[in-house]
C-alpha cells in the first residue's frame, strides 16, 4: 500500500512537501481491528494518530458506565 498517497489525502497532511510525507509515510504501522475491538481507552496515553482507511469507527465516552455517550 501506498502511505505516501493516501497520507497526501488526509486534510491534516494534504499540503507537507513531499519528502516530508515520505519521512512520515515511513512510520505508517498498518493494523487491522475487528469490529468490537476496543482501539484506545479515553484517559489512556497514547502517541499513535490514527487514520481510518476503511470500514467505520465508534467513539464512546464513558464506555462501560451508566454515563456511556456514543460521540463519533
């Protein structure tokens, strides 16, 4: 799979220079989660991004409590 390009295609990167993108495009880790999976806990540190190339991704709030709001 091309980063590369479909970094260029991501708002956050459309305008980098393009040996800018290559460097970034250079520590792209590609992972495949199932649905249910649970990708990032809220409160957890994390220094990943993360881009959905495809499917679809739920953003909860307060997963697991009586508080639980689905934002996204």
């Amino acid at each position: 799979m091309d980063y590369k390009t479909i970094l260029a295609q991501v708002s956050l990167f459309s305008q980098m220079k393009e040996d800018d993108l290559k460097r970034i495009a250079d520590l792209v880790r590609e992972s495949v989660y199932r649905k249910g999976d649970i990708i990032i806990q809220e409160e957890t540190r994390d220094r990943r991004l993360f881009i959905v190339i495809g499917g679809s991704v739920e953003v909860i709030k307060n997963l697991g409590s009586n508080k639980e709001t689905a934002i996204g």
